[in-house]
C-alpha cells in the first residue's frame, strides 16, 4: 500500500477511522453525501481560480486513477528539467506518495518552492483536523526523500477581504502565506510518524485499537465512531451540550467507564444547562417555567410573521459587492396571521436565476412585512444579520431592514433559556429537536429534500446553472420551496403549543 497525503493526514486525525475508509470503504458513514460533495466542487473551483496565479505552468499527463506510473515518470521528467511551474506533480518514494497542488522552481537560490492551495480562509495549524502545515511537511518529507531542494513552503488561501468588483481578481481573491518555519519545525520526526501511519494502515486484519474519539464530544468524533465503539449508547455523555469545553472531564469519565447519565459521579461540576439536561433525561420528565413562557408569549404582536431563510455562501463570490463566503439569501418563507384569531397564510420567494437575488428578497421582504407586528425567526443569530447585511448592501432597503430587525423575535428563545426543557431534546434546541415533542404530526421525513440524496440548499446553484435541464430546475425549485415552507410551518405549530402550554 502506497500512504498518500490524504491518507496520512486522515490517520492524524483518528487511526482506526482511516484503516476503515482503506479497507472498509463500502461502510454507509463513508458515502459522499450531496453536501460533501459540494464541498468538493468548490475547492476545484477555487483551485482554478489559483492557477492564474501561476501563468504558464505545465502539467503532467497522464490520470492518477488509470496509469499513475506514466504520471509519476512524465512529473519526474519535468523536475529534471527544471520547469518553471508545475501543476500537481505526482511523486513516489519508499511506499509513499504525493501530489502537490504547485512546485515552482527558484532560479536563485536553485530549489523548489511548494505552494498548496486551500479554500479556507485561514491556516489550519495542529492539533487542528487535517491541519496545513502536516499537509505541507508530508509533502515537504517526500521530496526530501527524494533528494529534492525544497525552498520555501506556502499556503494559498482565499481572502475574506477580498470584494469583488467586475471580474475576479484572483491576486486579491488569494492570499499567499509563507509557512516555511513552522513546516520545519513539524518536519522533525513527521518521517517516523510516516512509516508508523504505513505499517498501521497496511494491517490486513482490522485493528481493535486506534479510535480515541470516546474522548471527544459526539460532534468531533470520527465518522466510523459507532463501528468502533459499539459499547458506547447511542445518547451518551458525549451528548452532552458543550461538554467538549471540559476534556478533561470527559476523559476522566470515559477512562472510568462512565458512559451513562447516572453514572455521572457529580453533575455539580457541570454547567447550570449542563445539569439541566442531564435531570430531565433521568427523571424523563419535561420541566416548562409557566411564568416565563407566559411572559415570552404575551411580547408578541399581530400580525404575526414566521420567517425563514435559505442562503448559499459561495466560495468565489458570484456578484459585485460581495466577498468570499458571504452569506446569499435567495429565498425566503414566510407564514403569517392577520390578526388573533385569523386565517394562517402562507407567501415565500425563489430567485428564479443566476443574477443577484438580493434586491428582489428585501423587495419581497418589505411588500410582506408590515411596520406594525411581530416577525418570528428560529436563531435569530442567522436572520438579522441577513437582515442587516440586505441593508447595507442596498442603501434604498436599509431603513426597512432596520425596522424588520426590530420587529424580530427569537422563537427558539425559552428552549435556549431552558425555560422549556425536555428529556426528548437531548440538549438541543434546534428546530428538528424541538418539532417532534410539540407537534408530532409534523415531520421534516415528508419532503423529498429530505429523502433525495442529490438535493440540499446548496441546490440553489445547481438550479439557476445554464446547464440544468427544466424538468431538473423545477424539481430543485419545488424541493427547496416546500423545505422552506415546512421550516415556517414548523414554527408555527411551535408557536401555537407554547400558546396552549401558557392557556392562550
């Protein structure tokens, strides 16, 4: 087995998670799910974007999947021959391999510069998950290994900063960050780190050692988790909200063995929410502070919107006045109620193409939310800034973002506080956590987003791409309405149980 950069950098992170992708590959954690793969897509995008900066590169024929050996010998020719600049060059030596993004020769002091791209915006450094600086030193040991001159190291990453205005400028889209230092320092002894990565990962028999995520909290464990640790329940401790603050603490429990809630030696160690989630899953019973629901209910107004948004943050922003990731809604949902008593109705908005969608959303937003009432959102950490971000972007909508911005209200408010707390919400206080204990005929299962492997709301830009068939535009457009539609509607019924819990 050859050891790859990725691979390597995968055993890093968790070693058994790593044998498994090698040899277990056809596990159902390890498929590509349509929200990874689009991750993917934007760092090939981004990585064309980067190859203007290195006009007149070379590179080397040949595909790594069909005849790797031709590609290896035609990006060894090219080293012989001191080309200038060459894209993913592909090498072998002593069971290992690499392919850099960029290897520039310096005729000055007659060494290769290595130069690796990522569409982040920042440097990753250990102990991060597949950090940049092990990327660059795997990369940096091999050439070594093969008696290269290795010169300088870098990462090029995207610029946050960066507002494009006409066509991309790709000089003020990157910024290039010399790593150099830091790539030695992590060169010593990453060779011995190498072969041990090898000889782990070439293990016929799977290794019942490895996986150390038991020590981590659930959302910075390894994907092939439960394969590994089966003894572990499904609503552990690593549950618990936050808990990946205090590792210290959960390793001290998981060292002893301590998995289970009623296992925990003294809770009072724990956050004051912390312990609150732990009491109300082992008394199984839901605990509600009447007096703050009631007074949470009694600050809303009529009418009475429900509003949700969906939005992509392209890496490379797609129009002028927006900066890479920035956050793009183009659609919106909105349910709404007249007056006490009165009919639910229902009105949203799609961008129906590839053009900017925000004038047209704070056009819809201010023709559908009234001066007067109350507008209702799930998190409202993500909607006004939306908001905000609409009004500065379009000064002719600003004072009417300002004033939607004071008309919100956080619905997700008293779970947040805890002045409604469940056994069933596991500590969460997400839609999807919430919707099922107070409204239970309404389920997220029922939307074909939900049942498509291939549709996320991401789609947006498959959608309003040249190249999308019309049967395909209108499937995407119906998935994502209904998605957004169900997000509101699910506030509603929210809204409408806390009204029944209080006596309204």
């Amino acid at each position: 087995m050859f050891l790859s950069k990725s691979k390597f950098l995968n055993y890093l992170t968790c070693p058994k998670d790593a044998w498994l992708r090698i040899h277990r590959p056809d596990l159902p954690e390890f498929e590509i799910s349509n929200s990874l793969q689009n991750i993917f897509d934007e760092g090939y995008e981004v990585e064309e974007y980067a190859k203007k900066l290195f006009p007149g590169f070379v590179e080397p024929k040949g595909s790594w999947n069909d005849s790797w050996n031709d590609v290896v010998a035609e990006s060894s020719r090219l080293i012989a021959e001191q080309t200038q600049c060459i894209y993913q060059p592909t090498l072998v030596v002593n069971g290992f391999n690499m392919r850099s993004d960029f290897l520039k020769w310096n005729d000055v002091n007659e060494k290769w510069d290595l130069y690796e791209v990522k569409s982040g915006t920042s440097i990753k450094e250990p102990p991060e998950v597949r950090d940049h600086i092990s990327d660059l030193a795997f990369q940096t040991s091999v050439l070594l290994q093969l008696d290269l001159a290795v010169g300088k190291k870098y990462i090029v990453h995207i610029n946050n900063q960066y507002v494009r205005e006409g066509a991309i400028d790709c000089n003020k889209l990157f910024t290039i960050v010399d790593c150099t230092d830091k790539v030695n320092v992590r060169l010593e002894g990453i060779e011995d780190e190498m072969v041990a990565a090898k000889e782990y990962l070439s293990q016929k028999d799977e290794p019942t050692n490895g996986c150390n995520c038991h020590f981590k909290s659930r959302s910075n464990q390894c994907e092939s988790f439960e394969t590994s640790h089966s003894e572990i329940p499904d609503y552990s401790v690593h549950d618990i909200s936050y808990i990946g603050k205090k590792p210290e603490v959960l390793r001290e429990w998981v060292k002893s063995g301590i998995y289970e809630f009623h296992q925990i030696p003294d809770p009072t160690i724990l956050s004051d929410k912390q312990q609150d989630q732990i009491r109300v899953h082992l008394t199984q019973k839901e605990e509600i502070d009447i007096d703050k629901v009631r007074e949470f209910c009694k600050s809303f107004t009529y009418p009475i919107y429900f509003v949700d948004y969906e939005s992509v943050h392209p890496a490379v922003p797609m129009f002028d006045g927006y900066s890479p990731y920035t956050q793009m809604v183009y659609l919106a949902s909105v349910h709404y109620i007249k007056e006490k008593g009165g009919k639910l109705e229902h009105t949203e908005y799609l961008h129906p193409d590839a053009t900017d969608p925000g004038p047209a959303v704070a056009s819809f937003l201010s023709d559908t939310i009234d001066p007067e009432g109350t507008a209702l959102v799930w998190n409202e950490g993500f909607e006004k800034p939306r908001n905000r971000e609409l009004g500065e972007r379009y000064p002719e909508f600003q004072n009417i973002m300002e004033r939607i911005n004071n008309q919100v209200v956080d619905l997700a408010t008293p779970f947040k506080d805890h002045d409604y707390i469940h056994p069933d919400f596991e500590g969460s206080w997400s839609v999807k956590a919430v919707l099922p204990v107070l409204a239970k005929h309404l389920s997220y299962d029922e939307i074909a987003m939900y049942q498509s492997d291939d549709i996320d709301t991401d789609s947006w830009l498959e959608m309003v791409d040249s190249s999308t068939t019309s049967k395909r535009k209108k499937e995407l457009g119906s998935a994502l309405r209904e998605y957004c539609k169900l997000d509101t509607l699910a506030m509603v019924e929210i809204w409408r149980a806390l009204g029944r819990v209080v006596g309204e």
